[in-house]
C-alpha cells in the first residue's frame, strides 16, 4: 500500500550550502521534483558524488547517498550496480571531477555502458578551490592559477562522452527547468549510462558564462532545442536553420527559397551527427537537448547473465568441493 | 648432501634407448633439492610443477619456489629469459624450498649460467647437451663451452641428448620440429621422475586435462613423458635411481596449493560463510593477478571480478560494492597500494568493511615486479593521510594465506572496517601441501545488516567492538549519507566541530586497538620461558626462520622463534614474551620495519636482520646472522 511520494519526500534535513544564487538549487530543486514520478521507493535511489561544489548534492536528497572522494563516484557506482543492480543509481559531477581528476573512470563507466545517470555539472570553473580554471574553461580564461590566461585547451563534455561510446548523452541548462525535468526523465528511462551535461553557472567564480543561453534576451538565437526526428530551427523567430554545406554545417535564414526542408533533421541514433552537433561552436547556436541515444547490453546485466548462466551450467557452488579441486591425496 | 655420489660415469655417453636392461637399485634419500631452468619457453614451471605434484602424491612433505624471469619473452638463450622452479621434497617436515638445489636441470647454456652460482661443489647438474651449441654458449656469455672446458669439473655433469631423444620418440607422429621441441620438458619429467621413483600416471591424467582439445599434442607429450620415464630405467648413465620415503605428516586428504590460489579459495570460503556475494575489484598486476583469475572462474558462488580501469577504480569498485552490502576486495602490489591510498582512507571513515589483499615485491617503484620482499608493512600501517588506523594480518605460509583471507574478512565485517591482508610473491607463487580444513568447522561469520528504523543512525556504535551498524541501500526507513567529510557522532552528519572530529578520530582508533581481543596468545616455538635471543618474524620468513631455529636448537643453542599473523594492532602479550629473551632479532626483508614498530611500542633494544634482495633468506644465513648476534 505505498502512498505517491512527492517532492518533499525526498528532501533531506541538511541545510543547503551553495553559495546565494548557485546554479546548483535549480537542478535539486528539478531532481527532487522529478523523482517522484519514477515510483521507486526511497530506498531503492543511491545518489554518488566525489568532490565539488556538485557532489555536495546526496546531502541534499533524502535517499541513500554517498559523497566520495575526487573524481571516483563513478568507480564506487559502478561497483555498487554492478553487485546491486535492483537499485537506482545515480552519479552527480562536475567538470573538474569528473572530467580532470575523475576522468578516467568516467569515460571507462560510459564506454561499459553501466546503468547509472551521470549528472555533470558545468560550470567551467573550480568553484570549490575558490576559482581556478578547470578543464571545459576556455583558452585564455584569467583566474588566480592563470593570471595572463589559461593556455589549457578545454575539454568538449559531449564528444568525450559520445568518444567513450556513451549510449546516451545529452545536454541542458541549470534554468531551463522544463527542458532540464524532460531531460533527465529521459536520461532516467535509459537503460544504460546516461551522461547528461548540465550547464550551471557559478556566479560567483564564473557568473553568466552561458550568458548566450540563458539570457532571456538573446537566448533565442543561440540554443538549438534538438528533437528527434525534428528539422534543426531555432531563433526568436523561428525563422533560423541548420543545413549542410558541403560537408559541413552552416547557418540559414528560412525563406527566399530556404525552407525546412533543407535543414538537417535530428536523429538521436546517428553517431555521426552527434559529434558534428557536439562540435557546434559560435557562430553556430549551442545544441541542448539529447545529441544521441542508442541501446547496448549494459555491462552490470551482462555480468549478472554470466553469473546466472554459471550458477545453471555448473550448478550453486559447493564450498568442500571446491577446496577438494584438483589432485588430492590422503595421509593416513 | 651431495647426489647421487654413487653414481659413476660423469659427463658418460648417452647410450640411447637400447641401453641397460636389468632392474637398477634405489638408493635412498632424506631430502632433494631440484632446480628446473631453461628459458621461458622450455616449460620447466611445468615440468616443476608436475614434479611437485608426483612428489606430493608420493606422500613426501614439500616446498616450491618458482622463479619467473622478468621479461615475458626475453630473446631466446639470453640470460634474462631464465625461468626457473626449485622443489625441496622430503621425507621429514620441510619449511622452505631449501637453499641451493642438489640437481638443477638446465635446459640451455643461459640456464646454467643463471644458477651454476647456487649449485654446491658435487651438486648434479642435467643438461640438454645439444643446448649447447657454439651459438647458444655465446648467447649465454660464455668464452668457451662449458660442458668441454672443465669449468664444471667440481660438479656431477650429466649430459643427455634430450632434443634428439624427444624427436627420435616423436618420429611416428609426424609433428613439426617446433612442436616436438617443446615435449622436452615432458622428457625430462619423466626421466626424473624414474631417477626418483615418482608415479607418472598423475601427470598422465594432468595432461589429458590439458591437451584435451588437442589429441595429437596430447599423444606426443605422453610419449615424450614415457621415453623419459623409460630413458631413465635404460640408460647406464643413471646407476641407481633415488628414493625419498613419504613424510611423517599429518593425517588427512591433501592437496598442492599455491598462496595465491589459498587466498582467493579463503575469500570464496568467507563469502559463502557469511551468505553473501564477494566483489573483487581489480586490475592486473605481477604477482597478484592470479588471485583475479581464480576468483574470476567462480561465478557460480555468487562471486563479481571486476577487471577495472586502474588500481583506484579497483579499489574503488570495491567500496561501492561494500556500501551495497557485499564482501568487496581489492588485490594488488605495492604500486597499486599508493595509488590506493586515499581510496583506503575513503573506507576508514566511512566504516565500510573490504580486504585490501597486498601482495608485496621488491620495491622501490617499478623495482623487481617478479621477487618478493616485505617492505610495504609500514605503508600498511600509516600510509594514508590523517589518522585512519587499519588492521593488517600477514600470511606465513602459501597455504595459511587460505586462513588469512578468510580472517581478513571475518574482522572486517565484525569490526566495519577495512583490513589489510599482506602477503608477497614468494608465498604468492610458492606452493606447498595443504591439509584441507572441514568446511564445517571454519570459524563463524556473522553479518546482521540493520533493517529496524527505530532509534536507527548510522554511527551509532555496539558497545563492545564499537562498530557502527551496516546499513545497506534498499532498506526502508534507514535512507542515509555518508562521506569522507568529518561527520557527526552518532547521526554521521556533515560537522566541523573540533571536539566531535577528536572524538571520532579516537573512537576508530580505539575500535581498531580493540581487535587485539580476537588474537590467540602469542605461541613461542623453542625456549617458551624465555631464553637467550629469539627471532621474531612475519609473513613469508616462516619458513626458513623456523628451519634455522630448529637446527640451531639441534646443536643445543637457546634460540626461539616467534612468528606474527596480527600486525596491527600486535597481539596484547607480546611485548610480555619478547621481554623474555635476553635478545630479540627482527627477521624480515626490509630494512626494519617491524622492528622500528617493536621498538617503539615496547621500548626493546631489538635488533635487525635484514634482507632486501628479492629473495628469500636463506637457512644458512639466518644461521650465520643469529649464530653471530649468541656469540656477540
Ligand atoms: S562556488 Fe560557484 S559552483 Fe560553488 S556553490 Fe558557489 S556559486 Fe555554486
């Protein structure tokens, strides 16, 4: 007789902490709001963090929860589903965390297609440490450690995860509320590792660095809402396209002989058009929404299998005789 | 013991197949040393391994040591490609794999080079004579050949044509040349096995298994075993084969087992007491990688191998794998230890139980993956940052580290904590008889996860190991978190409070301390009211420690031998017994890392004995190092 849960039922006690006007409250606040219509208890949700401004957040969740150390969280969730895999397992991240010291587990998580939701948090920024440049900050960014710019060159979330052959990866933005609850829903219906990149700004270290996303005024023409099977138009107007050129991607205005029909259409299951979207860069709008989603045994299904087929082939295993094994001899 | 002195005839004609004919003598032995070498290809760990294993059969008391090359393939016939496999089988209690081999079996010039320097005058070498040619002995850095230039002429040198006997038995099969090179080593098994009076038919059954597959590799290597066997009988070089008298030992069904399968079999053993799935998380190091194979091929006992990324994804995996409610395992070396280190620290804090399996060799860094030493015990002990105090436990020998495994595990689950199980590569790889324990009479396991969500915190602590509750995801009402960050008494709450982090730091601290209450009294073998030195030792020592004890106790000299499974926290009566003794010696191949924490902790002007070579010590060392501290 399980009554519905609502969003209140999976905050925690814990004050928050982020600093006023994190971009980290809003995506709480859409996860707490969300879980409940997944219909699974409690105390089947496992939220994993390392270590950020981000994995601060099972605190926030009143489910189990364990905040690691840095960069591991996908390590320990995958040991977890793996040996666990009636639970729902999720990883929360940053871009520091997961993608500089944690970054070898990450892609290693997506590329064995673990059924857990990773949350990366992009903020472009160490927030934590108080403000160094991370590894998604751009060239040339000044911060305490690169006083006359960075000359690190970033990381791009979406084409390191769809590179690690990631079978679901995608792409929202900490306010666009709507489009960050559908998001994650879908993330969550994968059955595998979902990677979803979340843009949030830090406004304290790195305020409005996605200014051109989320800025009401301008946003318009700079984000590209994908949607499968949907021709790629954006702009106030919605009178803005994306085509080919050649082989290459290019900017149009609809009409004066341009019409949708000569724009690309999204389709979730094309490898190929999930990088060459990852790669959209100014002028080009900023894609969010899901680049690609595709379906693959998942590899904490396919270890249980191995151990099921095991247990039928060879029968449970009997202690005495397994130490019996081999060549035995009796002393009298 | 020089062996076999009768026999006649060194360096004698091979005299081929049609040889001798009447039944030879046996004469008997108490003891043999052998040494199988060639190159990495020859298959003499094979060859040794089955020998070990006639031996066994035969009811003799053994002891092996293999020694692997540190190149996977080194080039042929170089000096870097030599494997090896040394057997000591004996008809009275053997402790170690003995100090210098009375027969090496060298299958190329490298091979005798490589060991000739272990070999004492008189010793017995077999060699491959056709191994010898000109391009082979100067591959190997040898001027001139040594099977024609005397240098060998303090040995016992037997030269038999094993390439062109092995073709000559194979001809009807109408095999390559490469495939019949490589049923040598079954040749030479088998005339070994006659010149020692050990039953082939084990070995006849072994590879069955092994060429299952392959009916006509399967055919040659039992013709080759059997040319050897039968070489052996009709060749007038051998004028009598040897016989070693099973050992007094006791009784019960046995088999041969190496540490590093003993460990993984303890584990498996744990799991299954406790009823609950083990996860070993994991990556490929020398020499603990077969710990991951063996357990990899269990799956049917509810038992998860996770090949992971990197060692800290290993160890990792593993913490996750305890918060969900398994036994979850780490394996590694020392490399893999450091890169461990934080994670180690991770489940410390957090309490969650797992066993951190070290298999130690020589360091520093990359050092010599392949050789065994003992330097990570003060890793063990305080290698992490803060305060997180671990217990550790030390296997002795290959077959303890079954009982180890399975104790690591026992005080891990009992005490929420993680465990550290030290062994190293000689015990990993070293193999001996194991008396099989009565699965019903291992020690109980008992793991109670909390389920009742009344008053239920997650540190909140049983009064008498202090451990806090283990509270496993999937149990409703008792949704919690819990981190590495300093947390609160009680509710594990995130909490900066300086009397509240002293607290906790004490209160693990004193839970670890507490294990002392698990440890047996500390047993003395020798002078058990004390005398004038005892050695003290741990881990893979056991054996040659024991064995220069028990000869020098022969000859009447006061010295005791204390052997340590608890190395944290040390057992409660040890300073007590060491004070005993008007000399306390520190055995170990480090530079002195139990003996800084012996005298620290008890304030005892111990002294050291040390090695750090890569090898064993050998009886006669420790006898040399322990005859001279009783006269100093
Ligand atoms: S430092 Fe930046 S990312 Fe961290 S909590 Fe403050 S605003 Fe958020």
């Amino acid at each position: 007789m399980a009554t519905a849960l609502t969003r209140k039922d999976f905050v925690s006690d814990q004050e928050v902490r982020w600093c006023p006007g994190c971009g980290d409250y809003a995506i709480l606040a859409q996860v707490q709001k969300i879980m409940p219509e997944f219909g699974i208890p409690r105390e089947n949700v496992v939220f994993i963090s390392g270590i950020g401004c981000s994995s601060r957040f099972p605190y926030y969740m009143n489910t189990y929860g364990f905040h690691t150390i840095h960069g591991r969280a996908p390590a320990i969730a995958t040991g977890l589903k793996v040996t666990r895999p009636d639970l729902d397992v999720w990883v929360v991240t940053g871009d520091g965390d997961g993608l500089s010291i944690g970054g070898n587990h990450l892609i290693h998580a997506l590329r064995r297609n673990i059924d857990l939701n990773i949350l990366l948090f992009n903020n472009q920024i160490y927030g934590l440490t108080k403000g160094q440049y991370s590894p998604t900050s751009e060239v040339g960014k000044v911060t305490k450690s690169s006083p006359m710019g960075s000359v690190d060159f970033p990381f791009n979330p979406i084409t390191i995860a769809l590179g690690a052959n990631a079978t679901f990866v995608a792409r929202s933005v900490d306010v666009e509320q709507k489009h960050l609850g559908d998001t994650l829903k879908r993330a969550h219906s994968h059955r595998g590792a979902s990677f979803v990149e979340i843009l949030q700004n830090c406004n304290i270290f790195n305020d409005g660095a996605f200014n051109d996303v989320t800025d009401k005024a301008i946003k318009a023409d700079h984000q590209l809402v994908l949607e499968h099977g949907k021709p790629l138009i954006f702009g106030k107007n919605r009178d803005k396209g994306v085509r080919m050129s050649g082989n290459r991607p290019e900017v149009v205005t609809l009409g004066n002989g341009v019409t949708e029909a000569d724009l690309i259409v999204h389709d979730e299951t094309n490898l190929a058009l999930a990088f060459m979207l990852g790669n959209l860069q100014a002028p080009l709008p900023t894609p969010i929404g899901v680049f690609y989603a595709t379906s693959r045994p998942t590899y904490d299904a396919a270890m249980n299998a191995q151990m099921a087929e095991a247990r039928a082939k060879q029968g449970e295993g009997n202690l005495a005789d397994l130490l019996k094994r081999g060549d035995t001899w009796t002393v009298n | 013991m020089a062996l076999p002195p009768e026999a006649a005839g060194h360096a004698a004609e091979s005299s081929g197949l049609g040889g001798g004919a009447a039944a030879k003598p046996h004469a008997r032995r108490d003891s043999v040393v052998i040494r199988f070498a060639g190159d990495s290809g020859d298959g003499m760990q094979l060859a040794g391994m089955q020998f070990t294993a006639e031996s066994a059969l035969a009811g003799n008391d053994i002891a092996t040591l293999p020694d692997f090359p540190a190149e996977i393939r080194a080039p042929a016939g170089t000096i870097a490609g030599v494997s090896g496999f040394q057997l000591n089988f004996s008809s009275r209690e053997v402790f170690t794999a003995g100090d210098e081999p009375n027969v090496l079996v060298a299958m190329n010039p490298a091979a005798l080079k490589a060991n000739l320097d272990d070999l004492p005058p008189n010793g017995v070498i077999i060699v491959d004579r056709e191994a010898f040619s000109e391009a082979n002995v100067k591959r190997a850095g040898y001027a001139s050949n040594p099977l024609t230039d005397h240098s060998l002429d303090k040995f016992q040198v037997f030269q038999v044509d094993v390439t062109k006997l092995t073709t000559a038995a194979l001809h009807s099969t109408g095999l390559n040349n490469r495939a019949v090179f490589r049923c040598r080593n079954m040749f030479v098994l088998g005339m070994l096995s006659w010149l020692f009076q050990r039953p082939i038919e084990s070995t006849e059954r072994w590879l069955e298994g092994r060429f299952k597959k392959t009916p006509e590799l399967l055919n040659a290597n039992l013709m080759a075993l059997k040319a050897g066997f039968n070489y052996g009988d009709t060749t007038e070089m051998f004028a009598s084969s040897y016989e070693v008298q099973p050992a007094k030992i006791v009784p019960g069904l046995y088999r041969n087992i190496t540490g590093n399968a003993a460990t993984a079999l303890g584990f498996v053993a744990a799991s299954v007491k406790c009823g609950l799935p083990l996860f070993l998380g994991s990556y490929p190091i020398t020499p603990a990688s077969d710990v991951l194979h063996e357990l990899a091929a269990f799956k049917n006992f509810g038992v998860y191998t996770f090949q992971a990324e990197d060692e800290i994804a290993g160890v990792s995996s593993a913490i996750g794998a305890a918060f969900g409610g398994a036994i979850a395992l780490t394996t590694t070396s020392g490399p893999g230890m450091n890169l461990k280190a934080e994670a180690i620290g991770l489940a410390v804090k957090t309490e969650l139980p797992m066993v951190i399996t070290d298999i130690q060799r020589a360091g520093p860094s990359t050092g010599m993956p392949t050789k065994p030493e003992q330097a990570d015990l003060l890793m063990a002990m305080y290698g992490r940052h803060g305060e997180s105090p671990i217990p550790i436990i030390a296997a002795s020998t290959p077959a303890d580290c079954f009982e180890c495994a399975y104790e690591a595990v026992r005080l891990a689950v009992k005490y929420m904590t993680p465990v550290i199980l030290l062994t190293d590569g000689q015990l990993a790889n070293g193999a001996e008889p194991w008396l099989l324990p009565d699965v019903s009479k291992l020690a109980p396991i008992k793991v109670e996860f909390a389920s009742n969500p009344d008053g239920f915190l997650p540190y909140k602590r049983d009064p008498e190991t202090l451990s806090r509750p283990w509270a496993v995801p999937g149990t409703p009402g008792l949704e919690h978190r819990i981190g590495g960050l300093s947390s609160e008494d009680q509710t594990g709450n995130v909490s900066y409070s300086p009397a509240n982090n002293e607290l906790m730091v004490r209160t693990r601290a004193r839970k670890i301390t507490g294990i002392v209450r698990e440890i047996p009294p500390t047993s003395i073998f020798g002078d058990v009211n004390g005398g004038e030195l005892v050695v003290l030792g741990w881990g893979s020592t056991y054996g040659s420690v024991r064995e220069a004890v028990k000869q020098l106790r022969d000859k009447g000299k006061s010295v005791s031998h204390i052997h340590l499974r608890y190395l944290n926290p040390l057992p409660a009566d040890l300073g007590g017994q060491l004070r005993k003794f008007k000399k306390v010696m520190v055995a170990e191949m480090n530079m002195g890392q139990l003996l800084k924490l012996v005298r620290a902790d008890y304030l005892i002007d111990a002294i050291g004995c040390n090695k750090i070579q890569g090898r064993p010590f050998k009886v006669n060392e420790l006898i040399n190092r322990i005859s001279r501290s009783l006269e100093g």
